[in-house]
C-alpha cells in the first residue's frame, strides 16, 4: 500500500507549517501554553486537559496526534507523526526525542512510503534523544533511557536503553 500524501494533505501540512513558525513557536513558556494548544487543537490534534507541547516542539501532522491528561511533548521533540501518534495520560516525551511513524519499503525499488502508529501509554517515560519506531507501543509505566533507539514495543513498567533498545529492569512504582 502507498501512503504518497495528497495534495490536500501538502496544502494542509504547509499551511500548519506557516502557522507553527510565525504562531506558535515564537510564543515559549507557560503562559502561551494555552495558545500552542488552541492552534493545535484548531489543526486537528485532540489535546487533554493540561496536556503541553513546547514551544521547540515539531509536529508534523497535528492531526495525527492525540495527547492525554498532564502528559508532555518536550523541547525539541521532533514528532514526524505521518500516522497516529497517541500519549497517554501524564507520560512525558523527553528533550529532543524523535517519534517517527514512518519508513520505506527497503526492499522495493520504489521505496514506497510505510507507516504504523506509535503508542506511549500512561505514566510512560521517553527520555531524552531517544529514537522511538513506527508501530512501536511503549506500555504502561515503561521507561525508554535517553538515546535508546527502540524498534520493538516495550511491555508495561519495563525499563529499556541502548541501541537497539534492550530490557534492563522492571520499574518499581505504583500505578
């Protein structure tokens, strides 16, 4: 299957584009927080209460992205969001981490475009620079060490790091 944009799909994504740059990027801080989500929100994304993206924060589609209560998209997170990405309640997505729900059939000569969506349930921890996968689910509570690269999905309360990401420990908390 090809996933090739549409043009309707460029025309959108440019237009977000024009208003992430003059609109919403310049505004940083808490007190713009509700005005980074209203223009989110105005672009599609389904945003909880208290959910916060910086100002630093790139989202490809906004509305391919759904956040949950008190969760967080970081400084300089790069959200290449081609297909659904879904945050969880208070999970948080760390300083420069990237999520990327696409890649290229490696083994066709048209590199035609693939997608899958990634899922960080609630309580989940992506911490800094770490690469998350298309397809990836990272479980309740999980914890992704700063600069994992994670391919596979990471079961609940379980602690992973490296490249590729291997299982370290389980997460002593109460959820």
């Amino acid at each position: 299957m090809n996933n090739a944009p549409t043009l309707c799909n460029k025309i959108t994504r440019g237009l977000w584009e024009t208003v992430r740059l003059l609109l919403f990027r310049p505004f940083p801080g808490r007190i713009f927080r509700p005005w980074r989500a209203f223009l989110l929100r105005l672009f599609g994304a389904k945003l909880a209460h208290g959910a916060h993206v910086y100002a630093s924060a790139r989202i490809r589609e906004p509305w391919n992205l759904e956040m949950g209560e008190e969760s967080c998209l970081a400084e300089g997170v790069l959200c290449y969001n081609v297909d659904k990405v879904f945050i969880g309640h208070r999970a948080t997505v760390s300083q420069r981490a990237f999520l990327c729900t696409a890649s290229h059939r490696i083994d066709s000569p048209g590199h035609e475009l693939i997608t899958a969506p990634i899922r960080i349930a609630d309580f989940a921890w992506v911490a800094a620079e770490a690469f998350i996968g298309m397809g990836v689910t990272i479980g309740n509570g999980a914890v992704v060490g700063a600069r994992a690269a994670v391919f596979r999905s990471v079961p609940p309360k379980a602690v992973v790091g490296g490249n590729p990401a291997v299982f370290l420990r389980n997460r002593k908390i109460e959820l």
